[in-house]
C-alpha cells in the first residue's frame, strides 16, 4: 500500500467497485505492464489495451 492509500483503506475498496477490473493496481502490477511495454520492438495504442 502507497502512502496515498494509508488510513483510506474504505475509500479505496469503494473506488475499486467502479473500476473494470473491480480493483486497484497494485504495484507489482504496474511493474509487469511496463515490462510487457519495454518488451515491444513496436507497439500501438492499441496494444497497450490489449496487454
């Protein structure tokens, strides 16, 4: 949990429900996708929705 999540554990589950995953990214999370971004020899747009 960052910094910005301490002490607002209620406030970030009820934001998860919005979103389309129905949850938060967690840090290891962001660290795959720009993984799988760093990977591309090219990439769209459109590949990234797609990853």
């Amino acid at each position: 949990m960052t910094r910005w999540w301490e002490g607002r554990q209620q406030q970030k589950e009820e934001l998860a429900g919005s979103l389309l995953l129905g949850k938060t990214a967690l840090p290891v999370d962001i660290a795959r996708m720009i993984f799988a971004v760093l990977e591309q020899e090219a990439l769209t747009g459109q590949g990234i929705l797609d990853l």
